[in-house]
C-alpha cells in the first residue's frame, strides 16, 4: 500500500501531511477492497492491477465535498461522478479471463523411452 500511497501522492503532489496520508490510505484501502470484491473476492489486489486503485484514488480524493452527488455543476460547468470502477470494467474483465486461462488444465502428449 505504501507504494500506491506514494504514487497518488505524486499524482497530486502532496507533500507529507499525517492527516492527508491518513485520507489517502482510507480512500485506498476502501478501493482496494471494492476491487477484491469485483475481482472474485481476492485478498490483495495483484500488482499488475494497481493502476487501477491509483487512478480511483485520485479521482475520489478529487471528488472530496462532493460524496454522494451524481452530478455537480457551477457557473457553466458541470461535473458527473460515476461509480468509479466503473471505467476499469473492461480491465477487469480481461484480467479474470487471464486468470482464468492460467488455471485451466492442460492435457498434453508425454513420452515415456
């Protein structure tokens, strides 16, 4: 987690403050384990998924004040929330069917001499 913290951090240059690191890692803990959910209720999310809670981080940490609202405009600008993996379906999708073909049987031809 510490890896993720430090990125979305990056992303929105943060420097160190205790009570923002304490909201980042809520809000990453909280994406981490909607992920784990859609992804067949996994225990940790695998590295190779971790952009995933970076990106959602970032643009729930963005939508701060604004929990709960669909939509938010003000002066001719107008903002909607989605669910916020919604977007990363699609990856998500793709990474279970990998899994899945790792964890196939496979049959193949042993020779014996």
């Amino acid at each position: 987690m510490d890896d993720v913290l430090a990125e979305v951090k990056r992303s929105l240059e943060i420097e160190s403050d205790e009570k923002l690191d304490s909201q980042l890692k809520d809000i990453i803990n909280r994406i981490s384990k909607q992920l784990c959910v859609r992804l067949g209720f996994l225990t940790k999310v695998p590295d190779d998924l971790n952009y995933i809670v970076v990106e959602c981080a970032i643009k729930r940490f963005n939508r701060k004040g604004n929990e709960g609202m669909a939509s938010y405009a003000q002066e001719g600008e107008t903002i909607s929330y989605g669910n916020l993996l919604d977007e990363f379906t699609d990856d998500i999708v793709a990474y279970k069917e990998n899994e899945k073909l790792k964890s196939v049987p496979r049959r193949g031809v042993m020779t014996v001499i």
